[in-house]
C-alpha cells in the first residue's frame, strides 16, 4: 500500500478529518476524549460557539506506520529491561532477538510472554494498539511504565541506537516498520453472513474515519432533532400586516437560509422602546382616530355596549326598585292572612275530631298530597276517593264508617274555595321569590369592560361610564340583601334596605340616539385615503415596535436557535461519509490487485486451507469497507464458527497478514504472538516452514510461543 496516496487524499479532506486520520494512525482507535476534540473541532469550523477547541493537526508522514518498502529497514535488537509494566521484573535482562534467522521466545503460561507482546503492540505497527498498565495487583498508585529498547536502522553495520520509552511518549517511528500478528491485530472474524473479512492497513484508517464519521453525524441529528422540537412552538403573533417588524419576523422560520436569517443586533433595534416613540405613538393613535370610518366604528360599537347595559339596568330597577318590593311584601301578607283564614276555618269545622288544631300548612299539604295520591291508587272508586277507597292512603288499614265520614269531610275541605285561594296565594308569592333569587346583575368590573370603549370616546362619556357602573355596584349591594332577606324569611326587613340609586336608563336611551346621530354624520364625511393609509401604516409600525420591546427576548432565542439549526446541519454535513465511502470503494479495488489475490492464494496453500471453498472478494458496507474471504457453503448456517475451527480460523488469519506484508515490503520484520495455537502438528509445520521461509528471504522474524511442540516445528525447519 502506498502512504503517499493515503497522505494526498488526507490532504484533501476537512481539517478535523485530518486531525482524526492522524490520530487513528497514532493510537489505532478513536477515545471518548478523541471524539469530543473532533466535534469541538467541526462545531468551531461551522461556527458555533465552543470553549478550548484543540487546533487540528493534519496526518503527516511521521504519523503512519512506517511500512513502505522504500523505507530503511529496522531490526529491533532488544526490548528490556521493563519497569512498571504488568507484573514483569524490573530486574529481568533484557529480550534479546536474532538479526538474522527466527527468534523463538518459548514460555511456559504466566511467564511473562503476554506482557512483552503489549509492548511490541505499542512500539511497532499494529492495527490494535494497546496501552501498557503497571501491576494491577500493587496497591498504590501506579507508575507510569518504562521500557529500555535498542534498534538498527539499515544495515548490519550500522550504529545501535538504545533509549528508555516512556509510556506518555509517542514511539520512536522506526519501530512501526516492524508489523505485529497476534489475534486482536489480525482483523480476521467470522461473522454471522458466513464471511471471513481481512482488513488491509490504508483502509482500516480510512474505515474508521468512516465510523467516527458516522458517530459524530449521529450526534449532530439528535440534537437537530432537539433543536427543532423546540423551534415547533410558534411565534405570538398579532403583527401588523406589511410592518418592517412583521417582514422581518417572517424571515424567522426554518425554511430561511443561515445568511437570511436577521441579525441579533438589527432585532434589538427593531424592539428598542423610548419615551419618544411611545409620544409618536400616541400622537398617531390620536390622528388615526379622527379618520371618519375609525370614529363610525367606534361609536358603533360604544351604541352596542350601551344597549346592552340599557336592557340590563331596566332589569334592575323593574326587579329591585321600591315598587317591585312593595309588592312582594304584598304578596307575603296575601298569602299569610289566607293561611291563617284557612286554618282557622278548620279548628271550627273539625274541632270534634280526635285531634284538635287542624288546619295548619303542614296539615293542609299532607292532606292535599294524601287526595292526590288516591286518585291515583283507587282510579275506579267514586270521588272523593280520598274516603271511598276502603284504605287509608296514609296507614293503610281499612276505613270504618267514622273514618269514612272523617276523611270525607277532609276532602271537603281541601277542595274548598278559602283552601284554593290560600294555595294560589301562596303559588304567586313563591314565583316571584325565586324570580328574584335567581335575578343576577352584571358585575360592576365587567360593566367597566364594557363601556370601556365608550368612555374613551370623551370626558364627558367617561364620566358617565362611572356612574353606570355606580349604579351597577349599588344594585349588586341591593340585591343581595334582598335575597339574604328572602332566603330567612324577613320580608319586613325589605323596608330598611338602602334606597336604589336613580336608573341612568333614560340617559343611555339619549346617549344611544347621540352616538345614532354623530353616526349619520360621519358616514357621509370625506377622508384623505392616501394620508389616511400613512397614518396607518406608521402607527402600526410603532404598535409592533413596541410589540415586539415586550417578546424581544423570546424572539432572540427562536432567532439563535434557527441559527444553532443551520449550523448543526453544516456540522452534520462535514460527517457525511459518502466521499470517504467512495474513496475507499476506489482503493479497494486498487489494492485488491492480481497480485495481493496471488499472494494470499500462495500462502492459503502453504498453510493447507485449500480443502476450504474459499472466495476473495471486496465489499462496501455503509462507512465500512473491506476485503472478505467468503466460505463458498452450499448449505444454510447459523453461524461460521460451527463449520471452521479455531485452527481453520488462526491460520487463514497468519496467511491474510502474511500477504499484506508483500505489499507492505519483504524485508521489514514481524513479530508473531503464537502463530501455532490451536493448530494441529501438519499445520503447526506449515506455519513454521512458512516463517522459516520469510526469515530466510531476509526478514527479521520473532515468535512468541507456549507450545513445545510448536517450537519443535520450527526447529525441524
């Protein structure tokens, strides 16, 4: 792969992606913290405000693996002594390897071997760094870990170079020459649509570009999605037609793009308010009312009012005035003086019966009940059947012969003329008292509402607006003692009530025919249309001026949120990754050459997987793209892990890493993490024939092993 091409197309991208690209190559993945800095980096770029923004530092050279074939070779001589990396011994000599030929570092599990492959992963080229931890077990706080290392660069004859890494410091760049296999490195998975993906180096950066791409692009829209949940409540309105301010508050909607959008400054000028403006104001309010069609609804709509108020103060004096009183206390007396007549009329006719003092109200209502209800029981005995009914409707036991006399004779009685008249007295006094009970006056702040336009209408008309109202709130006062006194039964008291102001309905029947009069005449007055339409027109700009003094602030923030939008979805649009997809779809089939496709056939024979029905092909999935090692399964599984093993699995992994280093360059070394792991002996020899023959074309080779078996194949070789 040439890093010269990957350098050319990042020169050409957004800085932040640049900035990321560097530091994929760097560290291998993108952190939380990574992340962050790059939104910060695309927010400050669309202009949104943002805090300690890190400047973006494009890809350069000395950023990448250093893998090229044009590049000096580099021979690692030694890694050690190690302080403070996992529970290695500070005291260990240092991990000597072979210039030339393989070197075999054998140990048994737990001596020490995983530790020393990290470091290789953090010095060297690997597609999954990993950052190295002190002794977890230790108690304290941990130091940071420091490695001695010593490397050639070039020839066998050149100078030893030795330093002391320590873990905050970028690696020395020769070291990434060296590539490193070990199982997370390898990039090679079996997933769940029977593919084996192999992902090359240039476009694994380019790969997660496109991941971070989409991430961030995720972000972005759900806060586009906040923002416009917000921006869904509208505006108040209420704006003047063709104003300045309505104009521009109309431009703050979505569909106005960012350079369209007003100014927070010209919005403010716009909502400032001052004395001076509020005098103009007025002064054209003043001047627009003497326009005759303005004047004509006004006075139309203060003869409306006064109507109104007409009918109810005639309401109030024919219901609460003195006469209306007198004669309920009429009532009262008519109704009780044939209350008594009746009842007096009874203790004489009935003075004989068991009981004395009949003739009572309540007496007289049981009895009219009683007779009412034995029409109903007995329909077919002959009047009255109040006594013919052979029971008593009120004990129900049968009726002897005094019985009968006596509940005839009560039936009499009840039907009588002086009982009737009581009842119809008493009908008529109820009827009114309940009229008047339900009887309500407008209250005194509603009238105020009211007239409120008819008492802007002059000095005079709002004088008179207050003495309406006046009267309005005495009659209120009047007619709740008239209840209190009704609902307790004191009819005398209506005597003592204060006397009701006099009704001003005369005055409103002649206020009514002014207004009808000053109507008339206006409606054939002239008007200056043009200066008329001016006057309007300046005072409605002045209305929304001042409209708009009073919501300023809310309108400043739907404006800074329709901004906050626009911007988001420049900051969306940075992390569309259809560019990068492209790009990598074109270097795909770049890299996906006769050559690379030889290369891993080759290996895949030498490392005995022809027996599996295999397809080299390349693929594009959203912002991921890769090369995949397809199983040609004729039937349908779950997943591939049930038809290849984990020996299957290991080696195709060694041969696609082993095929990319013919890309990379034949004489740049590797280090393998135990390449024989769940081998069997037959393959075990391949993959040891196979590294043998890599050192022999002049690579530096190094393996890390447990297996004495494994070790023993390469010994055999």
């Amino acid at each position: 792969m040439a890093h010269e091409e990957l350098l050319a197309w990042s020169a050409g991208r957004l800085p932040w992606q640049q900035d990321a690209l560097r530091r994929l190559a760097t560290q291998g993945e993108l952190t939380a913290d990574d992340l962050l800095a790059l939104r910060l980096q695309i927010e400050q770029a669309a202009g949104l405000p943002v805090k300690d923004a890190p400047d973006p530092m494009p890809l350069a050279e000395e950023h990448l693996n250093q893998a090229a074939s044009n590049n000096p070779r580099t021979v690692l001589a030694s890694l050690g002594p190690v302080r403070h990396v996992d529970r290695l011994s500070p005291d260990q000599p240092p991990l000597r390897f072979a210039i030339n030929g393989i070197t075999l570092v054998y140990g048994a599990n737990a001596s020490g071997k995983s530790g020393y492959c990290r470091i290789a992963r953090q010095l060297c080229r690997s597609l999954s760094p990993v950052d190295l931890r002190g002794n977890v077990y230790d108690a304290g706080a941990p130091a940071p870990p420091e490695v001695d290392v010593a490397f050639r660069i070039g020839g066998d004859d050149q100078p030893k170079e030795e330093l002391t890494w320590y873990s905050d410091q970028d690696p020395p760049a020769e070291l990434s020459r060296i590539s490193v296999f070990d199982t997370a490195s390898a990039r090679v998975y079996v997933d769940r649509q029977r593919k084996i993906e192999f992902l090359p180096y240039e476009l694994d950066l380019m790969n997660k570009l496109g991941l971070a791409c989409r991430s961030l692009e995720e972000g972005f829209k759900e806060r586009l999605t906040a923002v416009n949940a917000a921006l869904s409540t509208r505006l108040p309105e209420a704006y003047h037609e063709g104003t300045t301010v309505q104009a521009t508050l109309a431009r703050l909607v979505t569909q106005t793009a960012l350079e369209d959008l007003p100014r927070e400054p010209e919005l403010r000028a716009f909502g400032s308010w001052s004395a001076e403006k509020q005098a103009a104001f007025d002064t054209a309010g003043q001047h627009l009312r003497q326009d005759p069609q303005v004047m004509i609804r006004l006075r139309s709509e203060a003869k409306q009012a006064l109507e109104t108020v007409k009918a109810e103060t005639s309401a109030i004096e024919e219901e609460l005035a003195d006469p209306s009183l007198t004669t309920i206390q009429r009532k009262h007396r008519d109704a009780e003086n044939r209350s008594r007549a009746v009842e007096a009329a009874a203790r004489d006719l009935f003075s004989d019966q068991p009981i004395p003092d009949l003739g009572s109200e309540t007496w007289r209502l049981m009895l009219t009940y009683a007779r009412e209800f034995s029409v109903t029981v007995f329909p077919d005995a002959p009047p009255p059947q109040l006594a013919n009914g052979g029971l008593c409707v009120l004990c129900q036991q049968d009726l002897d012969d005094n019985a009968v006399y006596r509940m005839s004779a009560f039936d009499d009685y009840i039907a009588g003329r002086a009982a009737e008249e009581s009842v119809a007295a008493d009908k008529i006094l109820a009827e009114h008292r309940d009229g008047l009970l339900a009887f309500r006056v407008r209250p005194q702040r509603e009238v105020e509402v009211l007239l409120a336009g008819y008492a802007g209408l002059s000095d005079a008309s709002k004088e008179a607006a207050v003495a309406i109202a006046t009267f309005v709130e005495k009659a209120e006062e009047r007619l709740e003692a008239v209840k209190g006194a009704l609902r307790d039964n004191r009819y005398d008291a209506l005597h003592d009530l204060d006397q009701l102001p006099d009704s001003p309905a005369q005055f409103i029947e002649h206020e009514i025919g002014r207004l009808e009069t000053e109507i008339a005449q206006l409606e054939v007055a002239e008007r200056n249309e043009g200066a008329l339409a001016r006057l309007k027109a300046r005072h409605a700009e002045f209305a929304d001026q001042k409209r708009l003094s009073e919501q300023i602030q809310i309108v400043i923030e739907r404006r800074n949120r329709l901004e906050e939008r626009h911007r988001l979805e420049i900051c969306a649009q940075q992390c569309r990754s259809t560019a990068i997809t492209r790009r990598i779809t074109d270097r795909r089939r770049e890299i996906l050459t006769p050559t690379l496709r030889a290369a891993l056939q080759q290996d895949l024979e030498r490392l005995r997987l022809t027996h599996i029905p295999l397809d080299l092909t390349d693929r594009g999935q959203g912002a991921e793209s890769i090369i995949e090692i397809a199983l040609d399964a004729r039937q349908r599984v779950a997943n591939n892990s049930e038809i290849l093993s984990e020996g299957e699995q290991r080696a195709l992994a060694l041969a696609c890493f082993l095929a990319e280093l013919q890309e990379i360059g034949s004489d740049h070394g590797i280090i393998v993490d135990d390449p024989v792991s769940s081998l069997d002996h037959s393959r075990m020899s391949a993959v040891a024939e196979r590294l043998t023959e890599e050192a022999s074309n002049g690579r530096q080779v190094v393996v890390f092993l447990f297996s004495w078996i494994g070790a023993q194949a390469f010994f055999a070789h």
